[in-house]
C-alpha cells in the first residue's frame, strides 16, 4: 500500500540541538529506506520545514511504526493520504466510467 506522507514542523520550534540532530536523524533514516525500496520517493520541503515521501507499507500498522520511530516524529504534524496505483484507478473506475458514458 502506497502512502503520501508529509511531515512539517511548527514554525515556532526552535532549532534545538535535539530538534536539530533528530532532523537530521530522520533524514539519514529516510535515505536507507529509499535505498531498500521501502520509500519510493521525496525530500525536504522548500519553504516550511519539513519532509514529504512516499512509504510502500504492508498495513496501516506498518505505516504507523514507521511513523512513529521516526527521531522527529514528535516535532512535526504528520499527515498521510493513501495512494491508489495510476493503473490501478484506470481499472478500477475510469474503464467503467468512460464505458456508461458511451452507451449514452
């Protein structure tokens, strides 16, 4: 399962070394998983300061973990959006729809 995830700071946080070291942390982190195939893509926000990738996880559950041991994952909003495959829609709803159009 494919999940858009975007995590930004609070403007208001202040580049502690902690805040700083988990950042960099976490990006470390994101790099071995895009490396292993488990991230299939993203990078550091330009403007607000955070980070946008997409995770390939087995569940829910699986998204959560790696959320949730994230080293920055308590300086940041997260949020996550699931993603369908381009392919897959196409199936799913697009063949149908342009189908019952036509018989119109």
């Amino acid at each position: 399962m494919l999940f858009l995830v975007q995590g930004i700071a609070d403007s208001s946080t202040e580049p502690t070394p902690e805040f700083l070291q988990a950042s960099r942390d976490t990006l470390e982190r994101l790099g071995e998983m895009q490396e292993s195939g488990k991230v299939k893509g993203g990078g550091v926000m330009i403007g607000p300061m955070g980070v946008c990738f997409i995770v390939d996880a087995e569940s829910n559950e699986d998204l959560h973990l790696v959320l949730t041991t994230m080293p920055s994952f308590r300086f940041a909003d997260w949020e996550v959006m699931p993603l369908i495959p381009f392919h897959r829609d196409i199936e799913m709803s697009l063949d149908e729809a342009l189908s019952r159009s036509r018989e119109t």
